[in-house]
C-alpha cells in the first residue's frame, strides 16, 4: 500500500497518476491545499493569486485536458510602482518613465557590471553558492540594485539578501542584455520578457477549478486526516483521526520540516538541521470594493518601504466572474516571519493606507470585504544552511521509504505545474518499479 499526504497539487497528482493501490490523507476538509478558492458575500478568492504558466507541453496538455476548453490565455499587465510613476515588470529592461537621475544611476549602474566584473567573484574560490545580494550588484548594478531589487527582495523575504543564495533566481529573474537595458530606458519595446509574459486562468471558480478537477479520478481520499507521527523503523503512519496504516511507501507533500519533526526515529542530527530550515509567511489579504474597474492591470509591485505590501493584484482582471457587476477585489501580499504576527484588523487598516497613498483606493471608497488569511509556509529561504543539510534529509528520507516531494516536501520555489510534474514523475516511477501493483482503479 502506498500512502499519500497531502492533497494538494503534488498528492493529488500522485494519485491521478498511480496505477496500484493508495490511500490519500488530508488534514483539511477538502482537497487543493494552496490551491483552494474560498466566496464571501459573492466574491470569489484564492490565497493570493494564483496564475498558470507552463513550461512542460505535457503537464499543459494535462491540465488543459482535466479543464476542459475553461482556461483563458491573458497577456500579462504587470507593473512596478515606484516614484510615484507606474513602469512595466520585469524593472531592469522597463526604466522608461522614471525620474531622469534614476534612469541614469540604473544604465550606468548596469554597464559597470559589463565592464567592471565583479571584484567578489573574480577573487572567490567558488566553492560556496553566491549571496543574491552579490548576485544582484553583479548581474543588474548598484543602480538598479538601489531602486529596486534591493528593496524589494528585502521586503519579500524579510531578511538581509546577503544571508541568501541566488541558486533560485535563473529563471525567475530574466538577465538582460545591454541593447535591452538601453531599449528599455528609451521606451523603446521589441519583444516580451520574463517567464510568464502570458498565463492562463479559469474562466470560472477561481484556481481551485484545478484540484477540483483530479477529484473525479482519484479514489480514497480521507479527510481530516492529520498526519501525527511516523515511525520509519517500522514503516508505520499514525493519523490525529486514531488511524494507524503499515505502508510500503510514504509519498509526504507536507513540509519537510513538519515531516521530519514527526519522524520520532530519525536521525538527530538531521531532526536538527531540518528544524533550522527557514521560510517566510505571507498574510493574503483580500478585498471587495464597490467600484468597477479600480485598475486596468493585473498585478503590481511595490519595492518602496512606504508600502507594507510587496504586491497587489486585481482577480477580476483575470476573471470578471469572481465578484459581483459593479465591484472590484483585490488580493494584497505581505511577507512577516512566521515567529512574528500582526493583528488582521491593524494589517488590513495599513493595507487600505497603502492603497490610498498609491492611489488605488479613494478615501470614500466602500469596502464590503476584508478578509486576511496567513499562509504560514509562503517562499522557502534559499540560504546556505538549505544548500548544506537538504540533500541530507531527502536522501535519508528516500532510504527510509518516505518520497517527500511538491513545493514544501521538496523546500524549493516551485509553481503549480511543477507540484502536477513531481506526483506523475514519482508515480510513474513507482508504477515502473513494481511498487504499485495494478489494481481496478476508478
Ligand atoms: C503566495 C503564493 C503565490 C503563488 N502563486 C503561484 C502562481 O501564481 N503560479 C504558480 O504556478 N504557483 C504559485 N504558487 C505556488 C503553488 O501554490 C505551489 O507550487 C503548489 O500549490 C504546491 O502544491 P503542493 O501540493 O506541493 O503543496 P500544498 O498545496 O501546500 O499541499 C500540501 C497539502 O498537505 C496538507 N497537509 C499539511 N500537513 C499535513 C499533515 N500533517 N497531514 C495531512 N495533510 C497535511 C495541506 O493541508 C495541503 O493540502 C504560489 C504560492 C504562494 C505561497
């Protein structure tokens, strides 16, 4: 038997895709983990948004095919905030618009980088993955570096960037060349940067169309299933609602960190290094407001501290069905360390003074809903503690009989696709190796 945890994107994927016996566990009432989509008062919202954008044919062919003709392509609007002045994203090839002075400090900053390598670099042994900071000033230079990375990140990730590494940031930060640096400070557009410059969406129900549409192939499903404690030696699940279940695998889509605490018999050293894994929370604050149309574009962000967000989206844009005719929402991100925590009333009262001093809301403007949610497991740290003890643990894992994959199992800074990917890699492993004998599957 094979036991899954978690149905989120990667568990349920897992089970979608294994050909022999399973049983699926999960300690909320329902499937779809950071996917899910919840309604108030008519509005429809998911935990931050959430927007698809593929880099595998054959996971978008899935997908497509599980939704059936209901996703719609959007060619992405999103843009920067800063000075007062909005500029396309992604920064480094968009400064048309900014303040003359800043548009200078930027190019010079950036032809420095071509011209002067980094002294860092060059003298480095390059046995130790790079700090994103010197990823920044060596890729993109001081000025934009000043205006906006700098900034920025250090809001996202509520740490100094100096304590991170960059091993994460290839393909989420496009690296530009000089001719589109210069392009971008004249204005001038030639083609679409970054790596989603479109992304697809529902058409209705908000993200959470996507678990729900595993469900009908996925059969054994319990919920309110709390994984509490697993003993290794014996291949052995014990579970908050009194179920006990021998295994043969354990495919685990929870956080590793919270896996490996519930290992009683693992390896100290390694319970150790796993409880020192570092992640940062976000409060997802989400808004209905009584005005139509409150902005043209989809998403913003915002680097300058003056704002306690780092991002603000607007979900009708993607799909007018998710609020009532006549409204508005909004999703509004803010980073927090998990240990620290605000009060949601005092969160969302900054967050509406944000919006007013960048002139999304208006004063009058009538709030219907305010509605924040902690996601307690947000964007993993990418420091050099997980550089050096994560590969320990998921092996030691993997010799345990324990699969610890999806975004949180892996403790990586993956997208949804890459969740749907893992559970079918893994399950057409395990039905490959015999593991999962064939059964009648539904
Ligand atoms: C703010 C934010 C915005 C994002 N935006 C995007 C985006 O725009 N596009 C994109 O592609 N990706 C986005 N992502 C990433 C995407 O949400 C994840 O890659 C994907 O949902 C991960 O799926 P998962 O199954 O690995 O994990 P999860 O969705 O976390 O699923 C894990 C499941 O395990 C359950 N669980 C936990 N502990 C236990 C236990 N002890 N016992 C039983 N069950 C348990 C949980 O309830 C959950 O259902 C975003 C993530 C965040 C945080």
């Amino acid at each position: 038997m094979i036991a899954i945890v978690g149905a989120g994107l990667a568990g349920l994927s897992t089970a979608f895709h294994l050909k022999g016996p399973y049983r699926l566990f999960e300690k909320e009432k329902e499937a779809g983990g950071l996917c899910r989509s919840y309604q108030v008062d008519g509005f429809t919202f998911d935990l931050t948004g959430h927007l698809l954008h593929f880099r595998q044919a054959a996971i978008q062919t899935l997908v497509e095919g599980l939704l059936g003709g209901r996703l719609q392509k959007h060619v992405r609007r999103s843009y920067i905030y800063s000075h007062r002045t909005y500029t396309e994203y992604p920064f480094q090839v968009n400064t048309y618009g900014l303040p003359p002075d800043v548009v200078r400090e930027c190019l010079l900053g950036f032809i420095a980088t071509l011209t002067n390598p980094s002294p860092s670099r060059k003298d480095q042994a390059q046995t130790e993955p790079q700090s994103f900071k010197a990823w920044i000033l060596e890729n993109l230079g001081e000025g934009m570096a000043k205006h906006f990375m700098v900034p920025f990140n250090e809001k996202f990730w509520q740490a100094p960037l100096d304590e991170l590494t960059s091993d994460w940031v290839s393909w989420l930060v496009p690296k530009p060349d000089l001719k589109d640096v210069v392009n971008g400070a004249l204005g001038i557009k030639d083609k679409a940067f970054g790596y989603n410059p479109s992304f697809l969406y529902p058409a209705q129900g908000g993200i959470e169309a996507l678990p729900k549409a595993f469900l009908p192939s996925v059969a054994e499903i319990a919920y309110g299933a709390e994984l509490i404690e697993v003993e290794t030696g014996k291949r052995r699940a014990t579970f908050g609602d009194g179920r006990v279940l021998d295994y043969e695998q354990l495919v685990s889509t929870i956080p590793v960190t919270e896996l490996v605490r519930l290992c009683a018999d693992f390896p100290q050293g390694l319970r150790e290094a796993a409880a020192g894994l570092r992640c940062v929370s976000v409060y997802s604050v989400n808004l209905g407001v009584a005005r139509e149309r409150l902005s043209d574009k989809h998403w913003i962000y915002f680097p300058e501290p003056d704002y306690p967000f780092y991002r603000a989206g607007f979900p009708m844009n993607f799909s007018p069905s998710l609020g009532p005719p006549g409204c508005s929402s909004l999703y509004v991100e803010i980073s927090h360390r998990p240990t620290e925590h605000s009060r949601p009333a005092e969160v969302i009262r900054q967050v509406r003074g944000g919006l007013e001093r960048g002139g999304i809301l208006k004063p009058d403007d009538d709030i219907l809903v305010a509605d924040l949610r902690d996601i307690r497991y947000a964007y993993v740290l990418f420091d050099r503690h997980r550089a050096k003890v994560l590969p320990a643990i998921l092996d030691e894992l993997q010799r345990r009989g324990i699969h610890s994959i999806g975004r949180y199992g892996r403790w990586e800074h993956t997208s949804m696709e890459d969740a749907i990917d893992q559970g079918k890699k893994l399950a057409e492993h395990l039905n490959r190796s015999g593991q999962a004998q064939s059964t009648d599957r539904p």
